[in-house]
C-alpha cells in the first residue's frame, strides 16, 4: 500500500511552505503520496507548485501599514485566535481521518502536532523559533528577558508533542537561529540540526547565459538582487524604498527587483538600462547565482539559500519582527552581511550597504567559507530518511 505523508506549514509569509515543499518534491521520488494544509497566502503558493493543499483557518500575527509587526493588533487579534486554533485542530482531525497518513510533517504549526497526538499518528516539527522573541526594546527589560525564558520552556514542551524536533539550520557556532534556538531545555532531548531545508539547485551553464542575455547583463558590473518576502503588507513599504533608491543607482550596478506576490506577473518590466522589476520572479534561483549581493529580509528560509550560493547579504528585517533581527545580527556577527534596521531606511543607507560589501573582499571570503561548512548537510536527504524511519 502506498505510504502518505501529511505536511502542515504555517501559512504566514512563504519561507515555511517552500521548506516543506521541497521536501515533497523529494517525497514523491520515494514513491510517497503527499498532501498538505495551511491557510493564508502559503494556501495559493503550495496550489501554484501542483500539490493539494487544505485551507484551515488563520492563526497569525498582525501587521500595521507602514509594514512593521503590530504587538497593539496582535493582541487584539488573540481572541479569533482562540476561536480559531481549536477550529484547525478540529479541522485536521477530520482531514487526517480523510486522508490517513502515516506520519505528520509540520512546519511551525501547532494544531496538527496535537491532532496527530490524538490520532495516535507520529509527527515531526521543522522548527527555526521554538521561542517567542520579544522586540528589541522589550528584550532590553529585565522582565522581557524572563518572559522569553519562561515562554520558551512552555512552548518548547507544547514542540515536544512532536516525535522529533528537526531544526533546519546549521550546528552551533553558525546557527543563524541562535537566539530562538538555544538555551531551552524542554526541547534538548529531541533537537537534531539537520542542516538547511532550502536546496542549492543544479543550474545549468546555459540557463545562466539565458538570464544574463534576455536581462542584458553585462559581466564586468555587479548585479545586485533585491529579493523581497514576508506577508502582503511589510513587503510594499520595503517595495517602494528600493524605488526610490534605485534611481540613485549608478550605472554601473546592476539590478533585479522581485516583489514577492505570489500570484504576480512573471514578465518583468524594464525599470532603466540597468535595472528589472518582477512582481514575481520564476528564475530566483539563477539570480541566486548571478549577483553580487543579495538584499533580503531577515527570513530564516531565504537567508539560508544565499549561505548556500556564497553571497555576501543585505539584510533588512520587517520592524519589530524578533525572528527575523535576530537572523540579521546574526549574520553580520559571523560576517556574511550588513543589517539595516527597516525605520533607518533611506536611498543612502541602502546605496552605502551596497558600496561597503562591492568594496571590501571581507564579505565575499567569508560567505564561501560558510558555504563549505553548510555543504556538508544535506537537510532534505536528512528529513527524508528520518521520515521513512517511521513509515
């Protein structure tokens, strides 16, 4: 009988949904079936890329517009979070009963870690936040810094429902998530570092001369790609920023921006002679390879791809978002990049980032030698084989 694996990323921001993914696409080589659940925008994403996705009804973080996380509407939002947290666990039982997989694969969702533990069905959690990190200011009280703690130990023991804790990173000292990882004792005994989720794809010689000649690009000037991700709402102000600074830009950097809209044109249009727009980019992973810099948020998921392709990073994380500062200070303390705080942004700050890693090999040097360390893991071969030793 064919064996089924049910994957359940969260649905906010498309980093946990592409993990999972990529896994499936590696799944179905092994002759497993698979389907997933997830809500918000991950819901189109997981359809677009040809699997069956269930929509369960949103758990998630709010947003104000200048694109900044909002603890103010976060809070008002808990009660349509318990109204709704138990409507997905009810939700996925009836699914899983549907479906009856063999084993639960869950991207930082808690509801289906339960209702697989009622089902008596094991599961894994791919996991890069165990703990809820507070925003800098919080962190900096005495009170925020034991909030962590304790929140930590009890959502880690919630994590450790799953069979095991999978985290997708690198083992210490080059773990990007460091802070949200380390120092929780309720979850040691079942962590592995598996190594990173988000493959380095095989890219041929001749489809990177097909980008570089339908962009017109040249070989002697840097290209710079401005990778932009993360929920609807912190991606636009972060859109219009990179407008307003490429037209400083001088002529001898080249560059590609991608909006991150995930049902987006895939033509892009010319923004100057040197320099494209996406609202969605379908040849990512050959700009992946071409650029120079890589400018993106501070996601865990795409800070991973660039450390496997070697390059040098800008990161700008959304505002108060804890994750994704906490991944950006983390590279510039192993020093693979710069971090540029979202309500510092200008044209200048972006154009002197630029500037500083084109003209300083520091960079460069030291991203290859992460890359080396990170290709001694293949976390996709990882996940596969601790999946079929439970089925």
């Amino acid at each position: 009988m064919l064996k089924k694996v049910y994957f359940t990323p969260y649905g906010v921001g498309l980093g946990h949904a592409s993990r999972l993914i990529n896994i499936a696409e590696n799944v179905q080589n092994n002759n497993l079936e698979v389907k997933f659940s997830s809500f918000g925008e991950a819901v189109d994403y997981i359809s677009r890329c040809g699997y069956r996705c269930n929509q369960v009804p949103p758990v998630e973080f709010s947003w104000n517009s200048q694109g900044s996380f909002s603890l103010k509407n976060s809070i008002s939002n808990v009660p349509n979070w318990f109204k709704n947290f138990p409507i997905q666990i009810v939700k996925e039982l009836e699914l899983m009963n549907r479906f009856s997989p063999n084993i639960i694969v869950s991207d930082s969702r808690l509801s289906s870690l339960i209702s697989a533990r009622l089902l008596g069905i094991p599961s894994l959690v791919l996991l890069n936040q165990i703990k809820l990190l507070l925003s800098p200011k919080l962190h900096s009280f005495k009170a925020g810094r034991f909030f962590e703690t304790v929140n930590g130990e009890f959502i880690g023991s919630l994590w450790s429902l799953a069979n095991e804790i999978l985290i997708p990173d690198l083992p210490p000292p080059y773990t990007i998530s460091e802070n949200n990882i380390w120092n929780t004792t309720s979850v040691l005994k079942k962590i592995k570092y598996i190594g990173f989720i988000a493959p380095k794809k095989n890219i041929s010689e001749q489809q990177i001369i097909k980008v570089t000649n339908s962009l017109n690009f040249s070989n002697d000037k840097p290209i710079v790609f401005f990778h932009i991700s993360g929920p609807a709402k912190t991606r636009l102000p972060f859109v219009r920023k990179v407008l307003e600074a490429q037209k400083y830009f001088k002529n001898n950097i080249q560059y590609v921006i991608s909006e991150g809209k995930p049902n987006g044109k895939i033509e892009p249009f010319k923004l100057s002679d040197n320099g494209w727009y996406y609202e969605w980019c379908p040849i990512r992973d050959e700009l992946f390879i071409l650029s120079n810099i890589l400018v993106l948020r501070g996601g865990h998921t795409t800070i991973s791809q660039a450390i496997q392709f070697g390059k040098p990073i800008i990161s700008i994380p959304i505002e108060n978002q804890a994750e994704q500062i906490s991944n950006s200070y983390k590279i510039t303390k192993i020093g693979i990049g710069i971090m540029l705080k979202t309500n510092e942004l200008t044209s200048e700050t972006i154009i002197e980032a630029i500037n500083k890693i084109l003209n300083d090999n520091k960079f460069s040097s030291r991203s290859n030698k992460i890359m080396e360390f990170c290709n001694k893991l293949n976390g996709i071969e990882n996940v596969i084989d601790i999946i079929r030793s439970y089925i």
